[in-house]
C-alpha cells in the first residue's frame, strides 16, 4: 500500500516537471510568433530540447550568494517555493486513483497559502532593500487575493457539496462555470495574480524593481523559483478545471479531455502575458478588495442557504 502510494506521488511529481519544462518552451515558442519571431528553435529538433539545456546551463553555473545574506534561508526558500508547487500534485484527481484526500480542496488552500512564506522569506535572507521591497509587494498582492479566492472557492463548493476532489471529478453532471460565470472570470483573474503573471507580475516588476524578491538569486536557485512559478500556473489551470468544469462519463476518454482543457486554461496565461499591459499597483489592490470580495460575498450569501436546502 506505501509503495503503490509513493509510487503514485513519484510520477505525478516527474511528470510534473516534464509538463512544466515543455510548458516553458511552449511560453517561449507563441511568445516568439506574437512579436514575429520563431522562438527557441537551434536546439535539437526545432528546438525541442532547449528546457534541458537551460536546465543544464542554470544548474553547473557558479551559485553565488550575497555577503549579508543569511545563508540557511536563502538556500531553502527556492527549495520550499518547488516542494510546495509540486505538493499541490498531489491532489491530481486520477481516473483511477491510489489514494484519496477527503478534503483535497481545504489541503489546496492549505498549502497554496504557504508560497507566501517562501516569497518573504527569499527576499528577506537576502539583506537587499530591492529584494525586500520586491517581497513585501508580492506578499500584500498574495494574501489579497488569496482571500477572494478562497471565498470564491467556497462559493463554488456550495454548489459541488464535497470537498474530495475525486468526488468532485466522478459526480459532475453540467459545469459550474456556466452556473456561476462571474466567480469563474474573478477566479481566473485571482489566479492569474496568486501565480505572479502578467498584468498582475508585481512580485517580479523588473522595471521598477529591478526584478523584485529574486534579484540575488542565479544559477540553481534563480532555476528552483522559475520552476516553482511555471509548475504554479499548470496546477492552478488543472483545478480550475476541477472546480469548475464538469466531467465525461467514459473513463476512457476522461483523461484526454482533462489535460485538453488545462491547455486550454495554461495557453491562456500565455496569451494573456502577450496581450496585456502591466496594472498599477494600486488598482490591482483595488481591484481585488473593492470588486472581487463583495462580488464573492453577494454570491456566497446567495449560494449557501441555496445549498444548505439541499
């Protein structure tokens, strides 16, 4: 029972970071063809191995590390930033899974919630005032908006009546995101903001923060927090998918289905990086107390004496 348990969580994790390696190339590949250039394409066939190579190239550089710096901290950081991220893999909702969480989406807040540990703790081991002013920013702009989503995610979960998320997967017979239209365009966008993405990418402002709380990092640990943010998006874009689409009936073709409609939601974080300009800082923060908490709390207080009948 532990083997096939361990067994299951090593896969997921390794092909976690395959999807999240081609994930990168592909980001770099439409990028490229949005400003009329082809992308990473001199590596191996049509540029395929290009994530491997600058994996290769991250990870043999020289780390170096500021001489103020506190040396524990800012090593584990980038490497807890990782672990969590792939943490959240755990909670894949198998066609035909070997363990169950039975209440995976209260685990997805859980863990979700602890990235913001991670950002105040890289920018703060690095005794830079560029990182710390960098952290501080994506730590306000994370708990903002981890708050909307959580509600907004209660609200969904009114409507599914199960925190198990294989449970969730199994029942769905219509798609709440056609139910509730509005808490899934306040979910994307929430999401687009706890993953640090354009129009929202503040936490990594290059412009004026001379790129934000990873400004002392290279090498190896630059890589770690990269593969922490890409591997980010993709889960967030398959729970979504959980929570707000629903499911076929053939177990055959269940899969298939679920990993199309987490590229669509994935391929969205690109185009969205490629058509958006960067908010203000200010209208961000605004945007998520002034507009997406009454919004969420209107349709939660509607939703849940509704579901409570039930």
């Amino acid at each position: 029972m532990y083997l096939t348990f361990t067994l299951s969580i090593l896969i997921s994790y390794i092909m976690a970071m395959l999807a999240m390696a081609f994930y990168t190339l592909l980001e770099r590949k439409i990028l490229g063809y949005f400003q009329l250039r082809k992308g990473p394409n001199k590596v191996g066939l049509m540029g395929l191995p290009q994530p491997f190579a600058d994996a290769i190239k991250l990870f043999v550089k020289e780390q170096s590390k500021p001489t103020f710096s506190n040396i524990a901290p800012f090593i584990v950081s980038p490497i807890c930033s990782l672990l969590l991220a792939l943490a959240l893999w755990s909670l894949y909702p198998h066609s035909s899974p070997s363990y169950f969480i039975k209440f995976g989406a209260l685990l997805f807040l859980c863990i979700s919630s602890l990235s913001v540990y991670t950002t105040l703790g890289a920018g703060w081991s690095s005794n830079s005032k560029y990182a710390l002013l960098g952290a501080l920013r994506g730590v306000a702009q994370t708990i903002s908006y981890e708050v909307s989503m959580a509600l907004i995610l209660l609200g969904t979960l009114c409507i599914l009546l199960s925190f198990n998320m294989t449970l969730i997967s199994q029942t769905q017979s219509t798609w709440p995101m056609f139910i509730v239209f509005p808490l899934f365009f306040t979910w994307f966008i929430s999401t687009l903001a706890e993953t640090n993405r354009t129009p929202f990418d503040f936490a990594e402002g290059e412009s004026e923060l001379v790129s934000g709380f990873n400004i002392e990092y290279s090498s190896g640990s630059f890589a770690l927090i990269f593969m922490a943010e890409y591997a980010s998006i993709i889960i967030m874009s398959l729970l979504s998918v959980v929570f707000f689409t629903g499911f076929i009936t053939h177990i055959w073709a269940t899969d298939i289905v679920f990993c199309l409609k987490t590229f669509i939601l994935a391929f969205a974080f690109i185009w969205l990086r490629g058509v958006m300009p960067r908010m203000r800082y200010d209208r961000l923060m605004n945007l998520t107390w002034k507009t997406f908490l009454p919004l969420s709390l209107a349709y939660l207080t509607f939703i849940l004496p509704l579901s409570m009948s039930f």
